[in-house]
C-alpha cells in the first residue's frame, strides 16, 4: 500500500501553509484540518434560516446519507 502525504494531496502550498497553522496552534495538522471542517460546517448550519431551519437541517444531513450510502 502507498503512502499519501500531505503534500500530495494538497500540493506544496497548502501543506506548508497547513505545517504553519499546525506549529502555531501547537498542535497536529489532523487536529487543524478537523478544526476546520467542524468551523465551516457550522457556519452553514448557522446560515439556514430561522423559519425554515428544520427542514434546511434535514436537508443537509440527507446529502450525507446520499453520498456514503452505497447503492445495490
């Protein structure tokens, strides 16, 4: 099995940019990019409007269950 890097997935900029966040928040690069995914994934949530909350939030999680689901 190959091993993925960073720099693979991201390219040179990202991955130093993403070593940088990691170093200076004094932790892991998984830990920042976990950070950031939970942060954007909050503002959309927080973006749905108030009337229709419920059924944006629905929504959403229905797009998860769409995408990991594997047809048979």
């Amino acid at each position: 099995m190959a091993t993925v890097n960073a720099v693979s997935i991201l390219g040179i900029y990202r991955a130093l940019a993403l070593a940088r966040m990691a170093r200076h928040k004094g932790t892991t690069q998984r830990q920042i990019i976990e950070r950031l995914i939970l942060a954007e994934d909050q503002q959309i949530i927080d973006a749905f409007p108030h009337d229709r909350f419920d059924e944006q939030f629905d929504e959403y999680l229905a797009l998860n269950l769409c995408k990991t689901r594997k047809v048979k």
